[in-house]
C-alpha cells in the first residue's frame, strides 16, 4: 500500500488546517458571527476522527472478533440513538423500535456482505468489517428516521381518518396502510436517488477513498456498486422494520389507537 | 338473566372512564342498555362525556372499568372490527378520504371485515333522493361537500353496511332546519325498515329534536346517566 498511496504527516494536516482561515476572515468581513462556532467545529472535527483514528488502529492491530463485534455494537447502538433524536414524533417505544430496527437491518446485510459476497477471510477482518458496518449504518440511520418521522406525522395528521376507518370495521393494520406506505417510500426515497445520481454528480465517498488509496478504479467501482445496493436493501429492511415497530406500538391487539 | 328475556343486544355494565391522561372520572358504574329495535338519545352538558362513551360503546377506546357485552359475551379481540361493522359510530365531524363520493362510498367494502358485499348504487338512490341529493353530486370530491351533504354521505356509507346499532354524535349539530329533518329522516326511516333488529343511539342537545326521534331519553352529567323525559317519541 505504501508504494501506491502518499502518506500525510501531522504537518501536512496543520497546513490543510490552516485553510479554516479563510472561513475565519469570510466570517468576520461579512460579520457571520460563526468564527466561535466554526473553531469549535473545527476542533471537534479534529477530535473526533483522530480519536477514531486511534481506536481503528488499535483494532485493527489486535485483530480479534470481540473487539470488531463490541465497536460495531457502540456505532449500532449510536445509530439507534441518533436517529430518533432526527425526529420530533415522540412515542411509547420509539427508542427500541428505532435500535431492533437498525440492529437488525445493518447486521444482516453486513453479514451478507463479510461472508457471502465479498467472502472477508477471517469474517471479522476490522479492515472489511468495520466500514462495511459504518456505511452501511449511516445510511440505514437516515432511512429508519426518515421513517419514524413521516409515519408519525402520518398518523397524527391522519388521526380522524384512521379513527373513521377502524369505526367501520377495519383491523389496525387496513387503517394505517396508508401512513405505514408513505413512511416506507419516505424512508426508502433518499437511497434510490443516491443511486440515480452516483457518479455523475459526484464521485461516491469510498470510491474516492479507494482511488486515492491507489485503487484500480473497475475495482473500485465494482466495491462502491457493491455497498450502495447493500445500503439499499439495508435501508429499506430497517425503514419498513422501524415503520412496521411503530405500527405495533400505536395501536392496542383490540384495534383500537394507543392512547 | 330472568329466563325468557332476549338477550340484550349491546350492554355496558358498571363502565367508567377517566379523561385520557388525568386522575379524574367522567363517568363511573354506568350502566347501559340497547336492545334491538331501540330509539335513544343522549342529552347532556358539552364536556359531560358523551363522546367519550360512544367510543367507549364502539371499542374505539378502553375504558378504565367495567366490561361491554355484546349479545350476552365480551368481544374477544379479533373480532373488535367485526363488532365495529355491527355497532358502527358516525363521527361528529364527518371524514373522508380523498376521492370522490362514490369512491368514497365503496370505500368499506375494501375492507376484509365486508368482503364478500358489493358496493350497490342502486340500493343508495333512493336514500339520497329522500334527502333532497343532486345526482351530480356522485362525481364531486367528498371533502368538498357542503356540511349538510357531508352528514348525508357519512350516514348513507354507515347505513349501507347494515349495521345493527348506529351510534351517533351529534350528525345534525350546526346544519340548518330543513337538513337536520332530512337526516333525522334518514335515520328513521333506516331503522324503521326493520324496527326489531336496527337501534341507534343519537346524542343531541335539542329536545325538540329528541322528541322527534327517539322513544327514551338519557341524561349524562356529573358522572352519571339517567333516564330523561321525551316528551313525544313519534
């Protein structure tokens, strides 16, 4: 690797981050008021990535199944979080709907993905699994919150007529068809135009990544085309799960809607 | 029971519910009556519950206490939407989905609980002609009708469903004189088509009205129902 890709040093970093300047002085001129938040920003960010630099490194060098499957669960379980904190709709339930969800969703396409497709030997190499999981994850969280929020606005907005229909005689499940349809094409939206536009708008994130590592680009096309379907079925099992979770939780077994 | 009574058609026993989320009771030990056959209203202050306890009587909410028997039996869970389709609760405000009248008017029998029945125009003419309905109407958007029209419509897509007990909240509060008669109308002649087995339960804050349609009176307030006079149930 080190002969196709040039290595940065901490000095090269502090010259690109010099470039937060000129953000400063735009922000001054025009009198933004965000050179405070921008140095908070800026910091943060440089924390953070080194921070998960640091941890990445470790695994990596240990190399062992329990610390890839404790790390995948910390970002599954922040996910989780994250993604009902995107939305507003608060409801008995929510916060297990949006973990079972996302848990279950992101792991089985991992899954799918380390032992199936690209045949990861062993299936925890930190250096396949983990940005499999992370990728797949962050796009999984946009849907299932997308989800959560539309099917609670859905059936807030849509109260009275689920209400009309369930008092001529429909099941829970025929008077929220409808808002349990709109979340799951809300959820699923986002993917499908990531995939319409891929490559002609921008060059995808990994793809780029793997260029720059000196990558053969058929080979990282061929890695990105393989990701964003398995963000589309991921994104659109934990969407449809969130929705579906939602769904049992808003309703009572007699038909009736949760108080 | 005493033997040789018929089994009370739908019956609310010792029933008590609280506001949704506060300590308070609107209503507790009610006890509840509709027989087959049965003209009831419901008089009572604004806030008394009488919404609250049509929901209750169509399982549309849980009560806190007591039970709700349907035919002698309490309605086991999967059978809720087949007791809705046979107690059906018309909602003060009436609501449609988007889509014409027809469509909206067909829209029940997409229902797994109705499968089996055919939307049938014919049946519904003459129950619009009686209420004075212009034909071009059908083809007109259900949320776009006129107050009056909406009651109309909600009425005729419940009655169409051959309910056993039409519960309803008030269909006739803010229409003018000549449609509240066009609806009490409806509803009687719906349920005098078969006055043994069709029974509604019609609140109202008009005792003039009450005295046009219904044979028994009931006052709830304070907690409690109570019987109150009709002054000429014909």
């Amino acid at each position: 690797m080190g002969d196709s890709y040039l290595e940065l040093t901490y000095g090269q970093l502090a010259l690109a981050a010099l470039l937060v300047v000129i953000n400063g002085i735009i922000s001054v001129v025009l009198r933004l008021d965000l050179a405070g938040r921008l140095l908070v920003a800026a910091v943060r960010m440089t924390v953070q990535l080194l921070l998960v630099g640091y941890v990445l490194h470790w695994i990596f060098a240990i190399d062992r199944w329990q610390a890839v499957l404790a790390l995948g669960l910390l970002m599954t379980w922040v996910a989780g979080i994250i993604a009902v904190g995107r939305t507003e709709y608060r409801r008995r339930g929510i916060w297990i709907s949006s973990l079972i969800s996302i848990w279950a969703s992101s792991w089985l396409v991992a899954a799918l993905a380390l032992l199936v497709i690209v045949q990861v030997q062993p299936w925890y190499r930190p250096q396949y699994a983990i940005p499999l999981l992370g990728m797949i994850l962050g796009n999984t969280l946009n849907g299932v919150s997308l989800g959560l929020d539309r099917f609670g606005r859905e059936l807030e907005a849509n109260r009275a007529q689920v209400e009309m229909l369930l008092a001529l005689g429909a099941t829970s499940w025929e008077a929220a068809r409808q808002p349990v349809r709109e979340a799951v094409r809300t959820g699923m939206i986002p993917t499908l135009n990531a995939m319409l536009i891929a490559g002609i708008v921008s060059l995808p994130g990994m793809m780029t990544g793997q260029l720059l590592a000196g990558v053969e680009p058929i080979q990282a096309v061929r890695y990105q085309l393989v990701i964003m379907f398995l963000i589309a079925a991921s994104t659109a099992l934990g969407t449809l799960g969130v929705v579906l979770l939602s769904f049992r939780w808003a309703f009572t077994t007699d038909h009736r809607l949760a108080r | 029971m005493e033997p040789g009574q018929t089994t009370p058609r739908l019956q609310a026993q010792d029933l008590g519910c609280r506001l949704p989320g506060h300590e308070e009771w609107l209503f507790r030990q009610l006890q509840l009556t509709i027989e087959p056959g049965a003209r009831m209203a419901l008089l009572g202050p604004n806030g008394a519950g009488k919404t609250v306890l049509l929901h209750a009587l169509a399982l549309l909410i849980g009560c806190d206490e007591g039970q709700l028997l349907w035919r002698g039996k309490r309605v086991e869970r999967a059978g809720v939407p087949a007791f809705r389709a046979a107690v059906i609760y018309l909602h003060q405000t009436p609501i449609f989905s988007a889509g014409t009248v027809e469509e909206n008017l067909r829209q029940p029998f997409q229902l797994r609980v109705h499968q089996g029945r055919q939307f049938d125009r014919r049946r519904l003419e003459p129950w619009f002609e009686q209420s004075g309905w212009n034909p071009r109407l059908w083809e007109q958007s259900a949320r776009e009708l006129s107050g009056g029209e909406r009651q109309v419509v909600a009425l005729l897509r419940a009655m169409q469903l051959d309910p056993a007990i039409l519960l309803l909240d008030e269909p006739t509060a803010a229409l003018d004189p000549a449609t509240t008669r066009a609806i009490e109308d409806l509803v009687i002649g719906w349920q005098a088509a078969c006055p043994d087995q069709r029974a509604y339960l019609w609140v109202s804050h008009s005792a003039d009205q009450v005295a046009r349609i219904a044979d028994r009176g009931l006052r709830l307030a304070d907690g409690r129902l109570r019987e109150a006079a009709v002054v000429d149930g014909r």
